[in-house]
C-alpha cells in the first residue's frame, strides 16, 4: 500500500488506540459535546496525556471542535463532534452491526443506536 493512499492515511489516526471510543463517548454527550473531565471520567483507563493527545489529532483532522471558555475558573474546555465526525459515528455504529452478525463471542447489544449504551 502506498503512503499517501487515503486508506492508509485515514487508518493512521483511526485505528489508534481509544480515537474511536472518544468519538462514541462525544457522540453520547448532550449535543454531542462533553467536556474534557466528562471524557475522562466515561474512558476507564485512558491518562490524561493520551486523551489530550487524541483530542487533538481529532481536532486537527477535523472530527472534533474544542471550544475553551477562559471567562471561568478553572478554564472549561468542551469539544464537540463535527459534521465529519457524525459522519464517522455511522461508520462505528456499521462496525457495531457487523461485530453483532459475524462474532459469536460478541454478547448481545440491547442498543443499536450507540447513544443509549452505558457499557
């Protein structure tokens, strides 16, 4: 596979380690917008370095927008998905199905639509 194939560039920052998972938990928030201690507290496990990290990856490729509020204190940070980031969330809820139909380990999802999960 060539370097500048688009496949290969989009799997780049996609199939990173929780990229897909903070898109979830965006798209779970009230107007899909959560705020940076929200998504945190909802990823057992990530440190607070890899989400900043992530964040901004997101934010670079366009999926995420942060909005920063420095009129408060402590400064509040809220990121957002993006059009394209909704357009990805499709995606996920499409590997979602396809993990549901061909896994047999797979337990059982009551939620097709994502925004309703707890787990």
């Amino acid at each position: 596979m060539q370097e500048g194939c688009t496949v290969n560039l989009t799997v780049k920052y996609i199939a990173r380690k929780w990229t897909l998972l903070i898109l979830l938990e965006l798209y779970k928030g009230r107007d899909h917008t959560r705020r940076f201690s929200e998504l945190k507290s909802c990823l057992y496990g990530i440190t607070q370095k890899v989400l900043s990290e992530r964040l901004k990856e997101l934010e670079k490729e366009g999926l995420v927008e942060n909005k920063v509020d420095s009129n408060c204190f402590p400064v509040r940070s809220e990121y957002t998905l993006t059009e394209s980031g909704l357009d990805m969330i499709d995606i996920i809820k499409d590997m979602k199905l396809w993990a549901l139909k061909w896994k047999i380990s797979n337990i059982e999802c009551r939620n097709q639509d994502c925004s309703g999960c707890v787990l």
